[in-house]
C-alpha cells in the first residue's frame, strides 16, 4: 500500500515535489495515531509537511478503519498535503483543525480530504495557489495547480469553492472561517470541544445555511454587539433554542433567533438557518 501511494505521489511530477510553502527545513511532521475507542483512532499530524510525510500517515493509518485527524501545520509540501489528502478520502477518515488553531497551505488541502470536515472557533485554515521557487521568489506553479484543481474536483466541491482555495497568490493567504466555507460550498461544521466521540457527533451535523444580503425579522432571543460573523454564528450553533441568525455587517451586531420566519432581501445582512 505504502508504495503504491509513493508511486502515485511520484506521479505529480518534480514540479509539484517542490511546489508548496516550502521553507527549507528538512524534520519531517510529527504522526501519531492513538487508540480512543474501540473502533475509532486518533490521528494527530503536527509540523511542516515533507514529501515522506505522505508515506508515513498511509504506513500508519494501514491498519486503522476509521479514524479522525487533527491537524496542526504552518504547511509544507504541497505532493504531501495532497497525497494524504487522497489517503484521508479514500479511508473515510473524518478531518478536524482545533480552535485557534493554523492549518495553512498544503496542511489546509489535507483537511480537505476529510469525509466529514471540521474547525473550531478562531481556527485559521490558510489556502493559496500552489508556487514553485525560482531565484528565491515563489512564481505561480501551472502544472502543480492543475494538479490540485484534479484533486479538488475529486472531493465534489464546487467551482466557487475551487476558485476560493486557488485564487490567492503565492504571496498571500486567504484564511477561511466558518462563514465563508458554507458561503462557497465547502461543507464544513463547527468543533465546539471534546473527545473524539464528541468530534464524531459534530461532524454528523448539518452545517448551517448561510444567505447573503438576507434577513429574517422578528423572533429574537439574544443580541450580540460589536461581534463578528464568525462569532455569531458560533453562537447559535451552540445555542439549542437558536434556529437562526441575522448578522448586521455595518453594525458588527448579531441578533439570535429561535424561528426562522420569512426571509426579506436586504443588503449588509448576512442570514443563517439550521
């Protein structure tokens, strides 16, 4: 098995072995599954990604059938990120990035293989186009790109989702939160805390919709000022009698509801429903 995801690792070519937020260090990421329960393992990966990286998560994860992986990396080599993307995909397992928390660049495309993905509150999920270095300078990578695009279109996402995570430059980051990944259709739910039977509970729940230029009047229980939209919709996704949230961009204001009603158009109102 561990050679066939090399062989296959091989396959995107040097160009994307080098691509990636590759800063020069060469210790490889920390793996390490722990038992939980009986049928659920723990699969932590921590530190840059290297090219072996992918080998190591599948020779670890052989005997393991389902399994949630936590993630915590500034980045690393995007082949790596990809392959264990794949790996993840391929055995079901569930991706999870932790409250305040970064997952950038090719730690960010393995999250995406999850089945089920989630990220806690604050977590910071970084994506940018895939970059080879050339005279020390990132330069956009085509090939790799591609590659990545073919990945992507493997996990059912979207074409806005896919042009969200490979639109920034290499230069610069785009950080996605909560709010924007149900916006573009990465389907994605909130970590509030706990173990991995917790996590498992979480990842099962529908995400929330969320509408732009939208609000449903009436059927207040709660406001929250000076607040984010992020943070609201933390809040009623914690809040059992919350069914829906208005956010007032231009007040930075959050208004909680425990129905829905009817949803009027308005702009700088973002809605979101169970």
């Amino acid at each position: 098995m561990a050679l066939r995801l090399l062989k296959s690792a091989m396959c995107l070519g040097l160009s994307l072995w080098l691509a990636g937020s590759f800063s020069g260090a060469t210790r490889s990421a920390q793996i390490v599954v722990s038992p939980s329960t009986e049928t659920v393992a723990l699969v932590s990966i921590t530190g840059e990604l290297e090219f072996g990286d992918a080998i190591a998560f599948l020779r670890k994860t052989e005997q393991v059938s389902e399994a949630v992986v936590v993630l915590r990396s500034p980045g690393g080599n995007a082949a790596a990120g990809i392959s264990i993307g794949r790996a993840i995909r391929k055995k079901g397992f569930v991706t999870v990035v932790p409250p305040s928390v970064n997952c950038a660049s090719a730690c960010a495309w393995a999250w995406l293989g999850g089945v089920h993905r989630l990220m806690g509150e604050r977590a910071r999920i970084g994506f940018h186009a895939a970059y080879l270095l050339r005279g020390g300078r990132a330069r956009r990578s085509a090939a790799a790109n591609a590659t990545f695009t073919d990945y992507v279109s493997d996990l059912d996402l979207p074409p806005q989702a896919i042009a969200y995570i490979t639109g920034a430059p290499p230069e610069r980051m785009y950080w996605l939160t909560l709010a924007t990944a149900q916006a573009v259709g990465i389907k994605t739910s909130l970590y509030a805390s706990g173990g991995v039977a917790d996590i498992l509970d979480q990842a099962y729940q529908a995400p929330m919709i969320i509408q732009e230029a939208t609000d449903y009047p009436g059927n207040d229980i709660a406001r929250l000022k000076q607040t984010t939209l992020d943070a609201c919709l933390v809040a009623c996704s914690e809040d059992m009698t919350c069914k829906a949230f208005t956010f007032v961009t231009y007040r930075s204001e959050c208004w909680l509801k425990n129905e829905t009603g009817s949803a009027e158009p308005r702009n700088g109102l973002v809605s979101g429903i169970k």
